[in-house]
C-alpha cells in the first residue's frame, strides 16, 4: 500500500470517505469490492481514534439485554459470527467468567437467565454454551479472586479483537481493490457548487501542501469529530452526536485464563478485566464528555476509579498504580439519546445534509460490517444493491501450519511465528519473506516482545506508516506492554529514518 498523494486531485471519485476509522475502513473495502472508485482520507493514524480504544470485544454485549435492545444484541451476535469466519487471525473466542457475590445489583438467577437469553438470541451463532460455575470452581479458575460474598457465578463466551489491526485490514483489502487511501491527510473545508458539495479541501499533514478532492458522493465517517466536521459544512448545524469517556488501563499482570466480567459497586456499571498480551486490559468507564475529541485522556479519577474496582476483586494482589503498563482513553460517538451513558443505545444511524454530505453515527465496532453496508444502501438507494453475507479481509483464510517446523525452518522463536501467524493471518508469509531476503531482519526489536525488525520493515513497506508510534501503538501493538529500556522506540525510529 502506497501512500500517492498526488493522484487525488487527478479524477472525480465515486465516493470520497473521510475518516479512517473502522467505519470508513470498511465503507471504502465495501464500496471498492462494489466496483465503485473510492477515495479515503485520515487525519491522523488509521484507526488512530476511537477504532483503537475500545475493549477490543466483538461482542454482542451481554449488559444490552438488561436495556432490552435484543434486536441490537442479536444483531452484534451474527456479525461476530460472520468476524470470527472472516478474520479468525484476529477475532478470537474468549470465556468470560462472571463471579456473584451476595451484595451484587445483579443476582445469580439474573445473571443465568442472563446467559441463557444470550445464547438464545445467538442461535446458531453460539460458540460454546455458558455454563454455571461453583463457587469452588471460580476460586479454582481465578486465583487470588475475593472469596468473602461469592456465591457462584456463569460463564459465556464472546470474541476478543485487535482493533486497530482489524481497522487496518479493511484499509489494506480496500487499496487492494482499487481505493486511494491515505493517513495524515485532513479534510480542512468542502468545496460546494449551488448550495450542495462537491469535494473536499484537503492538507497533506506530511508535505504541509493543500489540494482538492472531488466527488459524486462525500461520507464523514469521524466518529468523535462529526459535530466539528458538520460545522465546516455549515456553521449553525447543531449538535448530532453524544460523546462519552471510556479508559482502559494495561496492568502488568495476568489474573486468569478466562475474561472477568464484574459488577461495580460504587454504580451500576459493569467492567472488564480481559487477558491482553500477557497483562490484564481492564475497563472502561463511561462518562459524558464535552471537551475536543483531541484532547481526551485518562484522568487520575478515571485510573483510580478502575484500580479502586480491582482491588475489592483481588484484595490479596496489592494492586498498584506502580504495576499500570499504560492507560489510553476514548469516546463513544453515540447518537444523542436521555439517561446516563450507560443507558444511551449503540445503535447506528446514517443522516444526509442539505448539502448531500453523508454522514454515519453511532454504532459499534462489532458491527461494522452492517454500518458500512447499510450505509452503502442509503448512498447509493437508486441502486439494487446484493451484498454477499461473506467479507474478507487482507489476512482473510485459515493458517494450518507447523509452527515448530516452520520456527526451525526459519531460525526463529516459536512465539515470533505464532506472533506472526496472529497479526497477519494468511500474510504471515510476507513477513518470512523479508526475513529470508534479509536475515538480519529476524532480530528481536526489543527484549519485550517476541516481535522482530522484519515487521517494522514491512510495515513501513506495506502497512503505511508515517510515525513511530504508528508502528508501535496499531502495526505491533508493542505499546500496550510499557516497555521501560526505550529501545522499541530507537529501533523504529532508526527503520523509519532510513524510508
Ligand atoms: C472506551 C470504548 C470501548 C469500546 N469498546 C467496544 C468494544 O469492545 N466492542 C465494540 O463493538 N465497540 C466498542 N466501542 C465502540 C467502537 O470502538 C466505536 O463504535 C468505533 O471504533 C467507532 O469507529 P469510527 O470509525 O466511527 O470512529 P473513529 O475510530 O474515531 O474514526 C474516526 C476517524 O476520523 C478521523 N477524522 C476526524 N476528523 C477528520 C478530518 N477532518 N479529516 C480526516 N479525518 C478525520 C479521526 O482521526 C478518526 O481516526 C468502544 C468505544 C469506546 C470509546
């Protein structure tokens, strides 16, 4: 994948799609597969956004059934079936154990019934059916775990994702059929011709040059940024969206094979705390939020409400602030709704502007497949459109492989080939690739991690990456496990460098 700047002002595009987050990744993949000629700008990072902080669950969201939203759970639920085909490199099962202890809001028949319910709405999708724990079983599956007050619990089962790889697979299968994409590349103005828009104006934030980009159809898929783009169309245009806080912290510290799905005390919330590369993700929160989307972070509330959390969990682990790998912050663009956050629905819906700019909110990640489709349909509605049920992605297939003879194949650690057999599925060949063209390319980066220099140079090959921390944050992930020494850092940057 090429970042061409200049071939964006050469035609009149199909459809231009701003933002290149999970929405806009899948629109342009959908759109290109369509035959249509697409264009996609991102002003920072693809997936840079809210499409890399999220819980990383494809899930059909067990809490949605307590808000009565089955048609969105069942909904979730077959989309997760259809990711877990689609992209089983990264989309995975995952067991979530929900512990119930005598004070909990929620009792254990609920929480049964709960499961059940989910199980139901997920038919033929189910990918194992929950289960009802002990209490013996639990202090047995999750050691450390508070015993005084556990009654029991369930277990279920839904799908964990790298988001921002996924985000990036859609960029990667989108270019692959024919899109222009690139990141680094704000829309600044729209270009207007009698009253409705025709383009968009645009910065390359590489080159610091300003072009132009037309065409037929513009969909501002920017999540967060919807109410300030919408005022680049038209200054008075009110409010569309609802921006809530959502923190994840990364503690150094795996407590159990299995996800853990709790019930706060201090509210009505519930939260994760989700094996993540050998730590713990634990999150999130959920706040309203009315400052710039640019300017959200975690804040010493927010970190100490979710470590508060984890030690009434494990009262014995002397959980520290010290332990926190790294902590990152997002905001759910949730189409406007009354009540708390918790209660607003994640439902998507697709809008137009006097103007003709198309614009999608709400939604979520899980869903994406179905936003862009639907999205499609309203866009192009004159159209008879046959969406096939199958998606594929650019590491799309099943990877059956040896990895202890391929590790010795290759001179490489059995972690570094399932690593790689993970992050890019089917494409986990490029990598070796580049490591037999270049055997100094199978080197460690660092000490903190099975991955090695063959993925920076492919990333900076393949993946279009412009800063370190593109590599380091959505190409390897690298940043989640708080790496102190700093040489991940200098490896990269040195690659980088020399582009
Ligand atoms: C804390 C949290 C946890 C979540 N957990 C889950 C979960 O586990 N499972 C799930 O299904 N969903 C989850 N979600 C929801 C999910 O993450 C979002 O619905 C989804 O990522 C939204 O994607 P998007 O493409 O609409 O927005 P974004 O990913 O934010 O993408 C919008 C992009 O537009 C770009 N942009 C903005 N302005 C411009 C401009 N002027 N020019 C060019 N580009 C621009 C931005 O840089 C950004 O990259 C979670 C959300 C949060 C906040």
């Amino acid at each position: 994948m090429f970042r061409d700047i200049n071939r964006f002002s050469k035609q009149q595009y199909d459809l231009l799609i701003i933002g290149g987050g999970i929405n806009g990744a899948a629109i342009a993949n959908m759109a290109a597969q369509y035959g249509l000629s697409v264009a996609l700008v991102e002003r920072s990072d693809f997936a840079s956004g809210t499409s890399s902080k999220s819980t990383k669950l494809i899930h059909g969201g067990l809490r949605y059934i307590e808000h009565l939203e089955f048609d969105l759970v069942k909904e979730s639920l077959k989309e997760r079936a259809i990711q877990l085909k689609c992209a089983p490199h990264l989309v995975k099962p995952l067991g979530f154990i929900i512990p119930v202890y005598k004070k909990d809001r929620r009792p254990l028949w609920m929480m049964r019934l709960g499961v059940s319910l989910y199980d139901f709405l997920s038919g033929k999708n189910t990918i194992k059916k929950h289960c009802s724990l002990r209490r013996q079983d639990i202090l047995e599956r999750v050691p450390g775990i508070k015993k005084e007050g556990l009654v029991g619990g369930v277990m279920y089962y839904d799908a964990q994702m790298d988001d921002a790889r996924l985000c990036l697979e859609n960029i990667l299968s989108a270019d692959s059929k024919g899109a222009h994409v690139a990141n680094y590349v704000e829309v600044q103005a729209f270009v207007k011709q009698n009253l409705k828009v025709i383009g968009a104006r645009v910065k390359d934030l590489v080159t610091l040059n300003t072009f132009e980009i037309k065409a037929k159809k513009i969909v501002c898929a920017v999540g967060p940024w919807t109410n300030f783009i919408l005022k680049l169309d038209h200054k008075e245009t009110p409010t569309k969206i609802r921006t809530t806080k959502g923190i994840h912290i990364v503690y150094k510290k795996q407590f159990a094979h299995d996800a853990l799905f709790i019930q706060s005390t201090s509210d009505k919330r519930i939260f994760f705390i989700i094996p993540w590369y050998g730590h713990s993700l634990i999150g999130t929160t959920d706040t309203d939020y009315t400052g710039h989307p640019d300017d959200v972070q975690a804040t010493d509330e927010d970190i100490e409400y979710l470590l508060r959390e984890t030690r009434r969990i494990f009262p014995m682990e002397n959980v520290s602030r010290d332990e926190i790998a790294t902590t990152f912050a997002g905001l759910r663009p949730l189409v406007h709704g009354k009540g708390s956050p918790s209660d607003v629905s994640r439902k998507h819906i697709i809008e137009q502007t006097p103007s003709d700019i198309f614009y999608v909110i709400g939604g979520k990640y899980t869903t994406y497949r179905k936003i862009a489709q639907d999205c499609l349909k309203y866009i192009l509605k004159n159209e008879k459109m046959e969406f096939p049920e199958d998606y594929t992605l650019y590491g799309s297939g099943n990877v059956i492989e040896d990895v202890q003879e391929l590790a010795r194949m290759y001179q490489l650690d059995v972690s570094t080939v399932q690593l790689l057999m993970d992050k890019y599925g089917t494409r986990f060949k490029d990598i070796l690739h580049f490591v037999q063209e270049d055997p100094r390319l199978k080197e460690k980066i660092c000490t903190c991690s099975p991955a090695i220099r063959a993925q920076v140079a492919y990333s900076i090959k393949v993946e279009m990456v412009c800063m370190v921390d593109d590599v380091i944050w959505r190409r390897l992930g690298i940043g989640y496990l708080g790496c102190k020494t700093g040489k991940c850092r200098e490896v990269i940057e040195r690659y980088l460098k020399k582009k």
